[in-house]
C-alpha cells in the first residue's frame, strides 16, 4: 500500500505506552492523505492550494 500523508505533524502523531515499557507510535488523521499507483505524479497541492500545515511544511513544497 503506497501512501503519501501529507500533513505529518506532531498533533497527527500518537504515543501508547504499554506496561511492559514498550512504546508504540501511531500516525493519524489521514484526512489529506494520497494512494498513489505508479501513473500517480506526488504534488503537494489540491487544485489551487497547499495541502497540510505550513508550519511543518518542506520549504521547497512552500516555494514551487
């Protein structure tokens, strides 16, 4: 399964703890995320506009 999020941000990020002091991370809110296939070209926009949080952004998504 080849899934880009495209809003990887600390809020979207969630930590189990277990008793036995093992630590789980899970990755959330998939709401902007993309399923590519091999036709599918990766951009960081939805028509028109940025998709994610333009504070974790990469700078060259910002820039083009």
């Amino acid at each position: 399964l080849d899934i880009v999020h495209r809003d990887v941000k600390l809020d979207n990020i969630l930590m189990t703890n277990y008793p036995d002091q093992s630590v789980t991370l899970k990755l959330a809110d998939f709401g902007l995320a993309l399923c590519l296939s091999d036709q599918t070209p990766i951009v960081a926009a939805h028509g028109d506009n940025l998709c994610g949080t333009p504070m974790y952004m990469a700078p060259e998504v910002i820039q083009n």
